[in-house]
C-alpha cells in the first residue's frame, strides 16, 4: 500500500508539473457588441474561449450569457459600435481619463479592459 501512494504522489507531481500555465494576456476572445451608449459598452463572447457573467437581462429585454461591461470605453472611443463582432485580448485595468457620461445604463457587474485585435 505504501508503494502504491508513493507511486500516485509522484504520478501527481509529474503530472501537475507538465501542465503549461497559459497567460489570460496571450488568450484572444471573440464577441459582439450589444450596445455601446454614453460610454457604457456591453459585449457578448462567442466561439471556444467564454468569460462574461450568465443570465443578464438588461429590464425589459432578453437574457443574455458570457457578457460584460467594457472598463476602458475611454481608450476604445467610438470603436465598438452595436452589432459590430470584434476580436479582442485582455489587458491590465488602466485608469479611465475621459469624460465620462453619468447616464445611469444598466450592465453587467462583470467588467474587463479589452485590447482590440486586427
């Protein structure tokens, strides 16, 4: 009995070991645009890789999975335009120094910084 745990913690640890660790920065995202008022911009992820809150509904419209609010619309400015499909990277959050609308829309609570590709 003894052998066997040896040989399974080693297994474990070769295992663990071996995993390559991919950075969330080198990983590239797809999604669409659902809107993008007053600086309030929400896009929805598709495809392979999916970050994003479930069942968001903003009031009176459907439910929507794999959303988020963008967290640097200052940097983006016009860019994202509702329907628009975009690819996109993650990014450090960064400080917004823009005007900033005070329009109370409502998103998700999720919110990254997103790096557009092209």
């Amino acid at each position: 009995m003894k052998k066997f745990m040896v040989c399974l913690c080693a297994l474990v640890t070769l295992l663990s070991l071996s995993c390559k660790k991919t950075n969330n920065a080198d990983i590239s995202y797809k999604g669409v645009v659902l809107f993008n008022i007053c600086s309030h911009a929400v896009v929805q992820t598709f495809g392979s890789n999916l970050i994003g809150e479930n069942h968001w509904a903003e009031t009176g419209t459907a439910i929507y999975d794999h959303v988020f609010r963008v967290q640097n619309t200052c940097q983006l400015g016009d860019s994202l335009i509702a329907g628009d499909t975009i690819t996109f990277k993650l990014r450090a959050n960064i400080v917004q120094d823009c005007n900033y609308c005070m329009l109370l829309v409502e998103t998700p609570n999720t919110n990254y910084a997103i790096q557009l590709v092209h």
